[in-house]
C-alpha cells in the first residue's frame, strides 16, 4: 500500500509540472503576440513626414528679397536678378532680367528707384575728380574736371608762377580736387612743350633705328626741328 502511494504521489508530481509547462508555452507565445501587434499598431499609426519647399516672397517676384529652400535671390550682373522659388516641393533658381536695368542686393528696382539709383550716380559722378590723360601723363594732352570745374593741360605762353614759357602746365586730380603742377619738358625726357591731337603736351624724343648701315645722330643736316626753348636733332644717313 505505501508503494502504491508513492507512484501516486510522483505522478501527481510530474503532472503538475507538466501543466505549468504548458502554462508558461501558453503565457510566451501570447505576449509575444500582443507585443508584436502593438509594434505593428505602433508603426502604422506613426505619421508620415512629407517634403516641402517654402518661399519667403510666396512666388517668382524679382522685386522682392526672398529665400527658397537653401537658395537665396542674388543679383548674377548689375541688371539680372538669380530669383529663387519652390517647384512643387523642390527649390529652384532662375534667371529674370531686370525690366529698368538695375539689381542691386538681391532684388531688381522699380521703375522708380531704378530713376533716383540714377540721379544719385549723376551726383555721385558730377562731384568725382576725372582726368582724361589718367593723371601726371606729361606726353599725353588732358583735361582734370570735378563739377563745374575744368582745367586742360597746356603750354605757357606767359611766364606763369615763376616758370618760363614753354613749360608744361599739367594738370591731375588730388583727394578728389583739380590741382596741377610746371615742369620742363626737357628735364623729363622730352624735346618741348606742343600741341597734340589730344592736347598740350611734352615732345617725346625720337627714337634711334638702325637698318641696312643707316644710323640715326645727333648731327646737323638742316632737317632738325625746334620747339620752345629746344634744341633740334637731324638726321644723318650713313
């Protein structure tokens, strides 16, 4: 009898394990469910994050500054506008010519800035010192203006400063200002002082050739030219 109640007892034993077994088969396999349809719920419900381009200028308007994606409107030259837009969900550029012939930071000018941009380089222009002979050019005849102001390059006819006749009178600009300075056209490489096509300026020395046995000198065969206060260079052929 005690032996029968032994093999009782294991198998009571083996079956409860067995069960529990079956149990924890159950609970994992069913959690492993759920957890995986929550994943799936999770990922189905998340919300899809689509592309987009904003304008600032909301359009193609080359007379405002605005910004497209990661490109901003530049003037490309002094009178065409790089205008930035968004086609659909994608920045793009373009190229726009200026209707007035003026862009200036980004943006073409109106009709009426474009008038006032050019009244203000008049000005600008009008109290600029120029010089046509592009400064202390004693060879080339000039002309140094500033406003109203316009003064030539010349030969002096008078003695002028303390300076003789037949000195060169230059004239240049300086911090913006016509100035001028006399000097001798000898002591700067120079024959005289003359008129030339462009204006009163420093005779440039001949310059000195040889071909064929011939030679060029200082001699004397009536040829020679003169100018104020110069002496006069001939030419002897050998």
């Amino acid at each position: 009898m005690k032996s029968s109640s032994n093999e009782k007892a294991v198998l009571l034993i083996v079956t409860i394990i067995g069960v529990l077994g079956v149990v924890a088969l159950l609970f994992n396999a069913v959690s492993g469910d759920m957890t995986g349809q929550a994943t799936s719920l999770l990922k189905i419900s998340k919300p899809a994050i689509k592309a987009t381009c904003t304008d600032s200028d909301g359009m193609i308007d080359s007379y405002t500054l605005g910004k497209a994606g990661s490109y901003t409107d530049v003037c490309k030259d002094a009178d065409t506008v790089t205008e930035a837009y968004c086609d659909g969900t994608s920045a793009k550029t373009k190229d726009l010519d200026c209707k007035f012939g003026y862009c200036l930071d980004g943006v073409c000018l109106t009709q009426s800035d474009a008038e006032a941009y050019e009244a203000e380089l008049a000005a600008e222009a009008a109290s600029t010192c120029t010089d046509s002979d592009n400064g202390q050019d004693y060879f080339i005849g000039g002309i140094a203006t500033v406003g109203a102001i316009l003064e030539r390059d010349y030969c002096l006819e008078k003695e002028t400063e303390g300076y003789h006749p037949g000195y060169l009178y230059e004239t240049y600009c300086e911090n913006n200002l016509v100035t001028h300075e006399i000097i001798n056209c000898e002591e700067h490489g120079g024959l005289d002082c003359t008129t030339t096509a462009t204006g009163d300026a420093c005779r440039e020395q001949p310059r000195a050739t040889t071909s064929g046995g011939s030679s060029t000198g200082g001699g004397s065969s009536g040829s020679g030219t003169s100018g104020k206060g110069s002496t006069g260079i001939g030419l002897n052929l050998g």
